[in-house]
C-alpha cells in the first residue's frame, strides 16, 4: 500500500552513539545526557504510574502464591483499562475529535476503515482486537508468572526497604528498563523479518503502513511472545516488581503514542510537545530499515540507520528499485 506524503522533519534523525571517551567528566556527562533524553517526559510518566498500579492496582502477594483465575483476571482487566486509556484516548483525541486535524501528521491520510486487509473491513477495530485480546493477555501471562514468582521466592527480588544501597540500585534499575526493551526489540524485531515469522507472524502488523494508535500492539500472537519477553531477564536479575511492572507498561503503552501517526502533540497556546516516533515510521513506510530506537543506534551499527535526509530517501528507493529487478 502506497503512502501520500504529510509531514516530515525539516532536519535529518540526529544519531547519538553511547561513547565514554574524552575522561569520566565526559563519560559521566554522555550518560547523563542519554538518560534525560530517554526519560524525559515520558520516562517519567511511566514511571509514576508503575508506582501505582504496583501499589493500588496490583493484587497482594499472597494471593499471588497460587496460580487463580481471579487475581489474574484482575491483572487482565487492569491492562486492558490501561490500554483503553493510552491507546483509546490517544485515538479519540488525533481520529475521533481530530483535534488538531493533520498537522504534523507523517501520511496526510485518515486510517483506513474500507479494506478486505484488515478484520471487519476496518483497521480501527482490527487493530484493536488483537492489542486488546492477544497484547493484553501476553502482557498479563508474562506480569502474572513473574509476580507469582516473586511470591514465591523463585527467583531474587529486591525491594526499597532493603537499604540505602539497594534504594540507588533500584533507582538505576529504574531506568535501565527502557535500555533493555530497546535493545532486545532489536533482536526480537530482526528475528521478526526473517522470511519465515515475517509470513507468519509479522506481516500482521506491517498491514499497518499509516498507523494510528491502536497500532502499535496491533500484532500477531507469535509477535506478542517475543515482544513482551524482555521481563523474562529480571527472572535472573534481581528487582523489585515495580521494574517488572514498569517494563511491561512501558512495552505494552509507549507504542500508541510511537505509533500515532502524528509527530508533534499540539497542547495550546502555540505549543507543543513530542508524540510519534519518526524513525519508527519511516520503517513502516519502507521495511528494511530501522529495526530498533533511537536510544540505542543498533542501526547505524549494523547499516539500517536512516535518518530521513533527502538524501536517505534516495538511497533508500534506489535500494528498493533494484530489489525490485
């Protein structure tokens, strides 16, 4: 499916790779700088809200110690309200009220709701269905077995009471969720694109090339065990199970506001703020580049960076010309 050209940055995706060169200052600064970008302001919002659903939302430990359809349909629900919430309002706000209309919109199209590719002829409700039936219970399968776990003592858990130390620990594990998520999407995501789970799983979610919101978690099942697996490293790696639960939130709701198609937020008074990701979008609209986040340029290492400069463009249909041959 084509897509009709809307929005795009006057300037090129900046890249900026991790170096510790230059001395500790330096060192100490480059990490500094790379963890406000990656926690402001959303970082933070997700942060606040994984304190409370883990400290209203969540059911108690020990009703977690025995697996029960009751505690985990509670965890169920929850999810999906979350989703409904994130992805719902987000979609209400840019597609029902269309409040802000198709400024800084990437494709100047609406979404399609008139296609035989999407479940009811509607890429609304079919990308609802599977982020809300298939997202939310691979979110909720994976928070259960770790909670379960945890009430358990199957595997090492930290908590803020432990002590002053464990308090920094936890307060560093607290960010390194949103690393971790962005470096094994890479992994999981290039898996993905092999021939293989691309026919099987992932051409599910490339049915969406102008996304919206609900597109984000709009995946097949196979795609959703792989993509919500990153909490399967805190089974080794001591945490609280706030970062578990902050590590699904951020897997299961940042993509609605990555995937909603606009890349600015008009918030009044002639500002704005950041929405979608425009180098997630540019692998919507072409595939075969920029497989992981900016955060973490796995792409420029591995030679699928595009930076969306004109001249990034021309490489890139170039490139599809002669596959095309």
């Amino acid at each position: 499916m084509e897509r009709i050209a809307g929005y795009e940055p006057a300037e090129a995706i900046p890249m900026r790779p991790p170096t510790l060169r230059g001395g500790p200052g330096k060192a100490l600064r480059t990490i500094w700088e790379l963890v406000w970008m990656t926690m402001w302001p959303y970082g933070f919002i997700y942060a606040g809200l994984a304190a409370l659903v883990w400290n209203v939302f969540t059911p108690a430990m020990e009703r977690m110690e025995r697996f029960a359809v009751g505690w985990i349909a509670e965890i169920y629900l929850r999810n999906v309200v979350l989703l409904l919430v994130s992805a719902g309002g987000l979609h209400l706000w840019l597609y029902v009220r269309r409040a802000q209309g198709k400024s800084y919109k990437y494709d100047s199209r609406w979404l399609n709701n008139k296609s035989r590719r999407f479940l009811w002829r509607s890429q609304t409700r079919d990308n609802m269905f599977w982020a809300l039936s298939s997202g939310a219970f691979f979110w909720t399968a994976y928070e259960s077995l770790l909670l379960w776990a945890y009430a358990n003592e199957h595997i090492p858990r930290v908590d803020w009471g432990d002590g002053p130390a464990w308090v920094v620990y936890l307060l560093a594990m607290t960010v390194v969720p949103f690393f971790l998520v962005t470096a094994w999407f890479y992994v999981t995501h290039r898996l993905l694109h092999t021939k293989p789970l691309y026919r099987w799983a992932h051409y599910l979610h490339h049915k969406n090339v102008n996304t919206g919101p609900w597109s984000g978690l709009s995946m097949h099942p196979i795609e959703h065990l792989l993509y919500f697996s990153t909490v399967l490293f805190f089974m080794v790696i001591p945490v609280s199970p706030f970062v578990v639960i902050l590590t699904n939130l951020f897997t299961a709701m940042d993509p609605a506001r990555g995937h909603c198609g606009f890349d600015r937020f008009e918030i009044g008074y002639g500002r704005t703020m950041p929405a979608g990701t425009y180098y997630h979008d540019l692998h919507h609209k072409y595939f075969e580049c920029n497989y992981g986040l900016q955060v973490i340029p796995i792409d420029a290492w591995m030679g699928t960076w595009h930076d969306g400069s004109p001249e990034a463009h021309e490489r890139m249909r170039a490139r599809l010309e002669a596959a095309r041959r």
